[in-house]
C-alpha cells in the first residue's frame, strides 16, 4: 500500500510482442535497455542507436527485432528503471508516520543528486527532452509522476490533510522543482526541498506525529 | 528595480570579439541565433549545426567565423531569448503590490504554456538538455534563473517577508516545478502554480494587500 511508483502499471514498451530476453543469446535485450538508460540519462535521448547498440555488444539488426522503433528503446530505456528508482526514493516499511514517509522522499531527492551528477530526475529529464506528450516515452514518464503522485496522496490523506489530491499535485511540483534547482545550480539543495514540502504539508493542515 | 531578469547581466557568448551583426551582409549573427533559438527550443540543442546554418541561410563557414563553437551559439540562443522571456514573466510597473507582482509571473506562466505546446521553460530545458555545469548555456540558464529569484527576493522583502532569499529560493523550486508539471502532463496547470505560491508567501508571513 506504500508502494505508489512501484504500483503504476507501465505501458508496455513494444506494442507487437518480441521475443523474451531469455530466449536470445546473452539477453541482447537487456543489455541493449541498460545500455541506452545509461546513455540517454547521461547525454541525453537524442543519442543515436548506433552508439546504443555498440555499447551493449548488440548488432542494429537485432535491435530492430526487439524495438521496432528508437522511441519504443527510449521508453523501454524508463520502464527498466522504474523499480531501482521506486527503491531509491520510497521510504521503509519502517517510517510510519505519514508526514516522514513524505519527506523522505525529498531527503533522498537530495541525498542521490550529487552522485548523480546533479542530473537531476532521468524521467522528467526525458519528459524535456522528447518534446511531445505523443512520444511512447512521455507515456512511461506520465505514470511515473502519477505513481509518486499516488503515494503522496495516500500518505497525505492519512496524515489527515484534507485536500490530498491536491496537496500531492503540488508536492510533485515541488519535487520536480527542487530537480530543476539542482540541475540548474549543480549543487546540494541544502534542504530546499524538504523544507518546502514541510510548509505545505503544515499549510495544508497534516497532523504532527505525536 | 523591478527588472530584476533584464537587469542579469548575461555572460557574453563568444569570449573573442565577433565582428558585428550589422557589419554582416544580411545580419548572419542574428539569423542564426534566432534559428538557433527557434530549433534548440522546438527540438532540443542537440539539432546540429548544419539544419542551423540552413534554416538561417547562413553558410557553416561564416558560422564558424561568429560563433568559435556550437556550444557558443547556444549560449547566444538562449541570450537573444531573455528580454522577451523578462517581457513575457515580469508585472507591467501599474501592478504595484508585491504580492500581486509575484503571482502576476505565474499567472503569466500558465498562459504562456498552451501557446509554447506545453515545452516549458527553455531556459530549463537548456540545462536539463546540455548535461553538464560547465557548458557556457548553463551560465546563461543560471543568471537568468538569478535574475528571476532576485525579482522575488526584492518583491517578497517589500511584502515584509522576514527571509525574502529563502522564499524566493522556494518560488524558483514551484516556477520550475510548474514549467516541469506542464511538460509532464501537456495540459493546463489550472492555477496551480499560482496557488502554491500563494501558499508559500502566506506561510511566509507575507503582508496581505490592504
């Protein structure tokens, strides 16, 4: 019940069913979708599938057979980092209260931004880059942010706010927000984030854990 | 004093002294950053310089005779765009009230969103887009986003808001959360921005206009 972006059921990335990866010699699949995750979130969606395809050991012949298109790679590219992302950000069964389950994700935010090259999210990053709502990639990113959304809007509501849907709407503007700050400043937060969901979440009348 | 994105002093694009627009038969430099800005919006910075050099009818030799390398020419795109962008956000000099002449700039963000095909802020998408700090167009994004928290730092100080920096770091964090929700879901933010800014000004313990 905890697990809002886990939970988001992804668009299938190939609308025509191609092989399993375990039936192709050394899951070309695989490593092509980690090739291009690693590729398009540090240089960007507009990299060619030839240097794609070269990093994963993967012949372009191949490549077509499992994608039928770079756009179906792109959003296959996203819906393979949707668990370690989930991981990354959501908080353990252990926190609780609900406000903490919410901060925690703006702490984490924080915490992963220097290691990351103040790259910030890889999702809203491919939501720019893409340029239409159309792309199959947009899609992937769209239940992403509805996914986190889900859960601010789950915890708020059992922190007693009122409003949650629409305390999580702005919630996701503040994390996509403190993203932007960081890529834009290319250095820590230093708690602007987490900071600011506090005060909405204060504004928006959550309980204080007693 | 209250032009504070047009008073940003932005980082000249060519550190050698390019000859000047109006010496070049046509006006060359400017064709080409305003085709250089008009395709690194539309399409991202990685359209390369030759489709440039085409839309502008500008040949890549005299490009390169303005412009030492494309990475400067980006930088010069996202330059030409400022004042228009300052024209676009800041409150005309009749709204006086602080408070109003910070909202005024995401009202105005939420209008101009449809017309720009929901692509956000390109100042942003720049930065998102080029990958790294180090790029000349980042500096170019960081001084503009500069520009636009001293605004609302001078703006929130009028309204007696006792750590004007703080709220305006936190505004930055809903303008780009905005502009990213708007890419996100390509469709209208029915003042959501503006409300959560409205929020984060009265937490702030902004002055209500009398």
């Amino acid at each position: 019940m905890s697990s809002g972006v886990t939970a988001t059921t992804a668009p299938t990335p190939s609308a025509s069913p191609a092989p399993p990866a375990s039936s192709l010699p050394g899951g070309a699949r695989e490593r092509l979708v980690q090739a291009a995750a690693r590729l398009f979130s540090t240089q960007g969606v507009h990299v060619g599938v030839d240097a794609v395809c070269r990093e994963a050991g993967v012949s372009k012949r191949s490549m077509y057979q499992l994608f039928t298109s770079k756009e179906e790679l792109v959003a296959a590219s996203l819906v393979a980092q949707l668990p370690a992302r989930a991981a990354e950000l959501l908080p353990p069964d252990e926190v609780r209260d609900p406000r903490a389950r919410i901060l925690h994700v703006f702490e984490r935010q924080e915490a992963l931004e220097p290691g990351n090259d103040f790259l910030g999210c890889p999702f809203l990053s491919a939501a720019v880059e893409v340029k239409t709502s159309e792309h199959p990639a947009a899609a992937v990113v769209r239940d992403q942010k509805a996914g986190l959304a889900s859960f601010f809007a789950h915890e708020a509501a059992r922190a007693g706010v009122a409003d949650a849907e629409l305390l999580a709407r702005q919630l996701m503007v503040v994390f996509d927000g403190a993203s932007s700050a960081s890529v834009v400043s290319a250095r820590p937060l230093e708690g602007l984030g987490v900071l600011t969901a506090r005060m909405l979440l204060e504004a928006a009348g959550s309980e204080r854990p007693q």
